[in-house]
C-alpha cells in the first residue's frame, strides 16, 4: 500500500515508518525542513501551509492511506501565540487531506 506521512521526523512519525515499512508498504514522509530526515522512506521537503505547492504534491504520490502527524513542536510556543500555533496545525492538516479525497 502507498502511505503518506506528514510528521515522519518526529517520535510517533517515525516509529510508524518503521513499522509500515517493516510491514512492506511504500512510504512516503513530508517534512518542512531538510533535517531530521527517516532514511527509510521516500523524503519531501514541503511546506504544507503552501496549499496549490501541497495539492501538487500530494496528488502526484497519490496516497491510498494518509497519517496526518505534521504539528509545530515548538514547545510553549502555543502560550505565546495560540492563533498562529493552531491556523498553522489547522491548514497543514486541511492542505494534507483535501488533495487526497478522490
């Protein structure tokens, strides 16, 4: 199966990897930045608030699973700037899923 993981440098993201990978499935991860990459899948640097830049993307994978993990870690940033922190969670996840209902 074709998966899609957004959030696949962190601690849940590449635990999944691992084990979707291990159960022989095609895995492609999305990241923001170049580091912190999972050697074990296929890696795109892509921010996915950028939405026509994430429809393309996403639709060219064409995932037939999707995990949505992509969040901003920044630890007790969401204190200081609870709108941004969450119109930044909210468009990532929408920019994620829409291009990928067929």
């Amino acid at each position: 199966m074709k998966c899609l993981v957004t959030g696949h440098s962190g601690f849940i993201g590449s635990h999944l990897v691992d084990v979707l990978i291990r159960n022989g499935h095609k895995v492609y991860g999305i990241s923001r930045t170049d580091r912190n990459k999972n050697l074990k899948c296929h890696n795109i640097s892509l921010d996915l608030r950028d939405d026509s830049k994430a429809r393309e993307v996403i639709e060219s994978i064409a995932p037939e699973v999707v995990f949505a993990l992509a969040a901003n870690a920044a630890e007790g940033k969401s204190l200081f700037s609870p709108i941004d922190i969450t119109t930044n969670c909210v468009n990532t996840l929408f920019n994620t899923l829409v291009p990928s209902i067929r």
